[in-house]
C-alpha cells in the first residue's frame, strides 16, 4: 500500500476529497462535431461531459439549432464570448444569437482540441484549441475561403439532471492574431 501524499490526506481530513477538480490532458482526442451524442449527456462523471461537447460542436457545425439550444443549460447566467458575437448572456439571448448566425450565409466548422478537461462530478472545464473553416454564399453559390482560423476555447458543462444532464454554461473562444480576427469577423458578419 502507498502512503497518501500530503493534498490527497489534507482532503481526506477535510471531507472535500470529491469536491477537488481532476486535471485530465486528453491526449490524442479531437472532437469534431461529427455525432449528435445528446442522450449520452445524462451519463454523470467525464464520459457524459465528452458527449456534452461532442454535441455542442456537432450542433455547431451542422447548424442543427433545436439541439444547440438544447444542450445550452436553461439558466440566466449561462454565457457565450465568441469574436463575432461578443460576451453574450442568458439562455434566450444565446438561442437568438444562434437563430441568426444559424440562418446567415457564413457555415463555420470548428474542431477542439489539445483539450484539457478540469472535472469534478457536477462541472467539467474544457480548455484547449479550436481551429476551424469558414465559407460563405455569395449570389447563390458557396464561396469557400476555407483559411485556418486558430483559437483559445473554453467550455464549460455543468451536470442538471433535470435539464437531461450535462449542460453547457460556458463558452469562451477567443483569437489570438488582430489581422486573423479582423478577417474572420468580415467574413462571418457577410462583409
């Protein structure tokens, strides 16, 4: 038997052993968006949150708006920070941003990963890198730029089980280079 490390036997001590979050590097995983995953998101601990994402960017990237709203939690603090949108707040005001963006002539794909997930049995924190593409309809035709737009991301899912389970509450993408940003912020307001 090995000897508990001194944070390990201090959160024994205290009772909070389970209330500490578990860094987890998930090495190798790339979520792209390619299954709807959501009745697997009433799976508690890390499995139920990997589909919560998964679906969140299935949801994303087919621009599927019902499960999109769906897989956000019904709460208003929830929030979205995104570089076309901005820091936007409430359950309702997301679902409109998406109604918009969802039924505009940009189609951005996005893909996650480097992805490190923080859990604790009710809140997972994903971080990592999100790339994607963009194309856009010009005069009834797909224009496809496709440049390699890199990010920072942030998602965060939160298990409601009386929402259906895991819940996103947060999203945080942010670009790293201005000219980068400047040009996807054109491409996707349609300009």
């Amino acid at each position: 038997m090995t000897k508990p490390d001194s944070h390990t036997n201090q959160a024994n001590q205290t009772g909070r052993a389970n209330d500490r979050a578990v860094a987890t590097a998930l090495d190798g995983v790339v979520v792209r968006g390619e299954q709807n995953l959501l009745t697997d998101t009433a799976t508690p601990g890390l499995a139920g949150a990997r589909a919560a994402l998964e679906t969140f960017y299935y949801a994303f990237n087919t621009r599927t708006l019902d499960l999109y709203q769906r897989i956000w939690a019904d709460d208003p603090l929830v929030q979205l920070g995104s570089p076309v949108a901005g820091v936007v707040r409430g359950k309702s005001t997301i679902d409109a941003v998406a109604a918009r963006g969802f039924s505009g002539p940009v189609q951005i794909r996005s893909v996650f990963e480097d992805i490190v997930a923080y859990a604790t049995p009710e809140l997972v924190v994903f971080t990592g890198r999100e790339h994607g593409e963009y194309a856009h309809e010009s005069e009834g035709e797909t224009v496809s730029e496709r440049p390699d737009v890199r990010t920072r991301c942030i998602c965060i899912f939160r298990f409601i089980a009386e929402q259906g389970g895991w819940r996103q509450v947060y999203h945080h993408v942010s670009v790293d280079d201005a000219e980068e940003l400047a040009r996807f912020q054109r491409a996707a307001r349609g300009g």
